[in-house]
C-alpha cells in the first residue's frame, strides 16, 4: 500500500512538472535565451576597458594573469594591487549593467525576472526540458 501510494504521488509531481510552464512562457523563455547566447558578458573586451583605465601595461597584466592561471605565486607592488582591484570593480560595474540589461529584456517581454531565472535553471537541469525547448527553437527556425 505505501509503495503503490509513493508511486502514485511520484507520477502526480511528475506530471505536474511537466506542465510547470506556460507554452507562453515557453516561447518568451527561448526568445531571451537566445538573445543571451548571442550576447554574452564579454570579459576579455571588459578586462580591456578596464585597463585603459589604469597605468598597468598590458604586458605586466599578461604576466600577472599567467602567473594566476598557472597558479604561480607573483610579486605585486602596492601599486599593482591598487591597480588591480580598480580593474576588478570596473569589471563587476560592467557585468552588473550587462545583467541590468538581460533583466530589462526580461521586463520588456512581460515576464518577471525571477521566472525567467526558474525557467533557465529548471532548463539547465533537465534534459526533457531542455530537447522540448530545443523542439520549439527548431520550429520557429524553418
């Protein structure tokens, strides 16, 4: 009796996730995401702005970010370190206005941001999900 109940509440969530999103909200989902995809943070081009806003060369800050890739252990001036947290504010700056932006996407197309976000998540974690979505993207490409 309580294994037949568990399976019973099982397929009831289950069916319930199926239909977890409107076909709207669906349709306004890939829309944005797509838009995402084609219009990613740039963090190389960021990092470049930010540099400019500096007196670090940019040959001092490929040694810095290859000694950090690598994982090795740089000397940096007091300087420097000033430097470079000057560029990591500005490039949090940049990143905060490029999801400003994706955010005012959202609004524009009638739907919260905080859906937007179950929806992308939910997305990213179930592959059903994820070929349905894919199902419709390649319908509203032919």
């Amino acid at each position: 009796m309580l294994f037949l109940g568990i399976l019973l509440y099982a397929s009831c969530v289950f069916s319930q996730e199926k239909n977890h999103f409107s076909q709207e909200e669906i349709q306004t989902f890939i829309k944005i995401y797509k838009h995402q995809l084609d219009h990613p943070f740039d963090i190389a081009t960021s990092m470049e702005k930010a540099l400019e806003k500096t007196t670090l060369s940019k040959e001092r800050m490929t040694v810095i970010l290859q000694a950090q890739f690598a994982g090795n252990e740089i000397v940096l001036t007091d300087a420097e370190k000033k430097e470079l947290e000057t560029i990591k504010a500005f490039m949090e700056k940049d990143n905060a206005l490029h999801k400003a932006n994706l955010n005012a996407l959202v609004n524009a197309n009638n739907m919260k941001t905080s859906r937007y976000h179950e929806i992308e998540n939910y997305f990213h974690n179930n592959t059903d999900f994820q070929n349905k979505v894919a199902q419709l993207y390649n319908k509203q490409s032919n």
